[in-house]
C-alpha cells in the first residue's frame, strides 16, 4: 500500500498535542505520516482556506470573515472539538483565599493589586508567575484573563510579573513560596499545590477546575481546541480524526496537560 | 605572558622546533601546519559570527525606532522592544557575580597556593576543578530548589527568584575559573620573588601582599575577565533563578527583586520567534549587543594587561 501523508498545521498551543498524536498514529497505521507544523490558528486556517493542508488545529473557533473567506474560495469547513484546554489558578497550600474573580487575577497580574490582603487574604505581598511569552499558555492568559476576553483592551502584564520558562519552575515556586500564585494547564497541577475556584463576579459562583466543570462549560478559564477540515474529511483523514476522539489518543490528551473531551 | 624572562619555562624551545621549518620531518610540518589552521580559523569562526549577528540584527535597528529600543518595557509578543530592562539585567548580575567572585576566588587561590602544605592542596586543587565541571543547569536546580526558598526567608524578601540569587550562584559557577588561573599566575611567580621578601626580613603575609600577589596581577585581570564573561555568558542558571521579570530596578535594593537577563531572554523566546519577524530580528540585536560589551570587556582587560607587562618589564631591566 502506497505511503499517505496527511498535512496538519496551526495553533501552536496544540503543536505538541498534534506531533505526539502523529507519533503515536504511526505505530497504529504505519502507512500514514502526518505532517505536523506550527505558526498560529490563522496560519493554519488560512491554509485550510488555500487548500494547502489537510486538517488545521485552532485553539479558537473560527472567525465569520475567515468562513466568508472559505465560502468564496468554494470550501465548507468543517469544525471538530478534539480536547479542551482549562487553565488552574495555584497558590501555596497555606494560602487562605479559596476564591477569585477574574477580575481579581486581571488586577494581580497587570500590577493594580499588590497584597493578598485586597483580595481576602493574609498581609503578604503577592508574586504574581506567569509562563513565558512564548507559551500558548501565557498568550490566552493574556487575552481571557489579564484582558478579560475583550480584544480592544491593550493592558498588559505589569512588569514585575515574574516569567518562568516551565511548568516546574511555576510549581517548584508555588509549592514554597506562601507569596506565589501562578497559573499553569490543568494537567500539570499537583497534589502539593492549591487550586482556587475561579468565578465570574464577586457574588459567585465560583468553580473549581477539574475534568467534569471544563466539559460542562462551567470554570471561566477553559476554551475548546479545534481541528477543521475542506468539507466532510473522507478516507485516511476521517480514520485519523476518528482515531484521535477515541479513548487511547485522548490519555494523550491528559498527559500533555490538556483536558480530555470525554472521560 | 608576563614571564618571559623565565630560564625554567620549557615552552620557547617546544614552540622553537617548528618554526625552524626548513630542516622539520614530515610530520613537524603537518602537526605545525594544523596549528596554524586551528588558529586561523578560531579568528575566521570570531569574525563569522560577528558577520551573522550584523547580518541578523541590524534589520532591528531598521524596523524598530530607537526611541523603542532604549525605552523600559520588553513585551515582545505585543511589540515593545524596550531593551533597557535586559541590559540593567545582565549588567547588575554580571558585576554582582564578579564582585563576590574575585575576592574570594583570589583568597582562595593565594591559600592553595601559597599557605597550605602540599598534600592539603592535592586535595584541594582537583576539588576546585570538579566545581569547574559541575553543568550549569544542575547549579540552576540546586539553585531553584533549595536556593530559592532559603534566600526568600533569610532576606525576607516576597520571593526568593531574585536578581541576588543569579548573582550567588553564578559567583559560584565563576569562582573555580578565577581560582585556577589565579593560582596558575602565582605559580610561575619566581621562587627566587619570596626568597627576597623573606631575606628582606618581610613576614610570609607581607611576601604574599607586597611581592607575590602584585607579581601576578595581570594574570588576576585575566581571571576577572574570564570570570566576568562566564558570568554575562551564563544562560541557564539565571534562567532558573532570577524571575525573569523585565523590570527596571530603581535603587540598589533592587538585586533583591527578580530581573531579566539578555541570555535568558533570548534562551527563552528564540525557540517560538518566527524567523525573519521583528521579534527575531531584535533577538539578534540582543546578541549583538551581548556580543559587543563582552568584546569590550576583553579589549579593556588586553589593554590593562598589556600596560602592566610593558612597566613591569621595564621595572625587572
């Protein structure tokens, strides 16, 4: 049987879900290779749009004008759900604030909120972590948090927010430092840290993050990841996009620190 | 070196056979020949690379105003290129670390060197060089783990990732450089040096003070110069310590709150930029300049050491 190469391409965010589902494609149908780059949701809807790729991977829906677009250039997208991506509030296990609105975190983290005591806490400086700039993480804090998800807002990350080039150097931090909150993908959270609830006004509710409030819509800081295809995926590309809703590449899922879109 | 007035040194008359050419078997020719090559292209590898970071760098004093570059915020994503919070950075840590580091990488040296007895410093000397071998991401693990959390209590300060923990460690990281080169220098001080002071009726202390140490002081700048550019050079241990938080520091204090170094800087986000963008064509730039203020320190140093040969050879004649 001839050798196939399926064209996958987009979010970065996803990029590393993507190369780890096509490794583990290949031991599963060795005749099909998947092709898997980066460059940002645009780029890989874009190129679904010229006709470049097979499948696009977007870590947001896509836009009106870029449906438009397919519709003139003669194709239906065709939208697919493949995991979720939530993000956990964590602070030091002693930390007493069980709750915060992301109004709050917006405070903490563009530097207007310094102390722990102006949002319910004790008298303690807070030290605010965030991934680097370069992380898919840092980019949808950025947008649904620190801006609450309006894209006119130009505020940025206060300058004394500390940047971490990984998840252990935000868990290792949080882990010791009573001060510390951070943020990182709901999988890399552990036992030895504290989650805070997150809600959308001071009133409540607030929802804890986890598996079953991320599928049920509920935690504020979570969105879905998408992959489209040019019309209804037919063939190897259909197998492949089966394959990965099933239950042995969703564990892959989790292990990347995403949230499955089914337990 | 300094030392050329040595009659012990054995090197003139190694490095003397290949340079009388002519009557050199074969294999003389050759190893000679691949020196030479060796050395050239050590310069030729300086100078391409020097070619590649004007080559890359340059478009991002084009494409970014320079009123941009000098101002205080780095938030590259959203096009704030602002590069004075790297440079405060790295400066306050490098200059940090080489301040911790030559006092005592020099005590250091002087004590193996001229104080302890000889089985004390067989000891002591391999010691000193495992430290040199020691990779620079374990010291930034111990650094972050255990570090860390022991400065943010005995400083009280909100976190422990501070400007000051990069300066420890990286002191520590530099520290086995300038001891090595240090006691190297006050090896090949002349015994006959001491045997003066002492008959002088001079204590040991006043011969190590007054003789031996200023004997070797160029080859102490030498070792603050590679110890400073171990130090601004270093990428991961900084990268794990220091919080990275682009921020300008507004008084002294400040090296007990996070900073942001050039090489962590461009460790961190040369990975994800998009080639070609202006993100990393400014990543280059903070090469460049990387590039430029350890050249300058290099070329301070040679002038300093050079002077004080020039006088100190003047002072033996």
């Amino acid at each position: 049987m001839a050798q196939m190469t399926i064209q996958n391409k987009g979010s970065d965010t996803i990029v590393n879900l993507a190369l780890a589902w096509a490794e583990r494609y290949q031991t599963v149908r060795p005749e099909v290779s998947i092709a898997v780059t980066g460059g940002g949701s645009g780029t890989g809807i874009a190129s679904i749009i010229n006709g470049t790729v097979d499948i696009a991977n977007a870590s947001r829906a896509i836009k009106p004008e870029e449906i438009q677009a397919a519709h003139a250039a003669g194709i239906e997208p065709t939208e697919f759900v493949i995991a979720r991506d939530a993000i956990a509030i964590i602070v030091h296990p002693s930390n007493p604030v069980d709750t915060l609105t992301l109004q709050q975190l917006s405070d903490i983290y563009s530097g207007k909120v310094r102390n722990w005591q102006e949002v319910g806490g004790e008298d303690r400086p807070i030290v605010a972590l965030s991934r680097e700039t370069n992380s898919g993480t840092h980019v949808y804090f950025l947008e649904a948090v620190v801006r609450l998800g309006d894209s006119d807002d130009r505020t940025l990350f206060s300058p004394d927010v500390l940047l971490l080039p990984s998840s252990e150097g935000i868990g290792a931090e949080v882990r010791q430092n009573p001060n510390a909150i951070g943020y990182d993908g709901l999988g890399y959270v552990t036992n030895d840290m504290k989650t805070v609830a997150v809600g959308l006004s001071p009133g409540g509710p607030f929802w804890e993050p986890s598996a079953s409030t991320v599928n049920a819509e509920e935690y504020p800081i979570s969105r879905d990841l998408y992959m489209y295809t040019a019309g209804q995926p037919t063939g190897t590309i259909k197998e492949y996009l089966d394959w990965i809703l099933q239950p042995e590449a969703q564990r892959i899922v989790r292990d990347l620190g995403f949230v499955p879109i089914s337990e | 070196m300094a030392h050329s007035d040595q009659p012990l040194s054995p090197t003139p008359q190694l490095s003397a056979a290949p340079g009388s050419g002519k009557r050199g078997t074969l294999a003389e020719t050759l190893i000679s020949r691949a020196i030479q090559v060796t050395g050239i292209s050590t310069v030729v590898l300086v100078l391409l690379i020097f070619v590649f970071l004007i080559r890359e760098g340059l478009p991002a004093f084009v494409q970014v105003p320079l009123a941009d570059l000098l101002s205080a915020r780095w938030y590259p994503i959203e096009d704030y290129f602002g590069l004075l919070p790297l440079i405060a950075g790295s400066l306050i840590i490098t200059v940090g670390a080489a301040v911790i580091a030559l006092p005592l990488g020099v005590a250091t040296a002087i004590f193996i060197a001229e104080i302890v007895p000889d089985w004390v410093r067989d000891i002591l000397k391999p010691m000193v060089e495992i430290l040199a071998g020691i990779p620079s991401v374990v010291i930034g693990f111990v650094g972050m783990l255990v570090i860390v959390p022991l400065f943010r209590v005995a400083f009280d300060t909100p976190t422990g990732l501070t400007a000051f923990t990069g300066i420890v460690l990286l002191a520590w990281m530099a520290l086995p450089t300038v001891v090595s080169v240090v006691e190297d220098v006050l090896d090949t001080v002349p015994r006959t040096y001491r045997d003066a002071g002492l008959a002088l009726g001079m204590t040991r202390w006043q011969t190590i003070a007054k003789i031996v140490v200023p004997a070797g002081k160029s080859g102490i700048l030498t070792a603050l110069m590679l110890g400073v550019g171990r130090a601004i050079g270093e990428t991961m241990t900084v990268m794990m310590v220091t919080g990275n938080a682009p921020r300008i520091p507004s008084g002294p204090l400040d090296i007990f709150r996070p900073a942001r170094t050039m090489t962590a800087t461009i460790a961190a986000e040369m990975g994800e930029v998009a080639q070609g963008s202006t993100h990393y064509h400014v990543l280059f730039a903070v090469g460049l300049t990387l590039f430029v203020i350890t050249f300058a320190i290099n070329l301070a140093a040679a002038a300093v050491v050079f002077r004080r040969t020039k006088r100190a050879e003047r002072m033996l004649s």
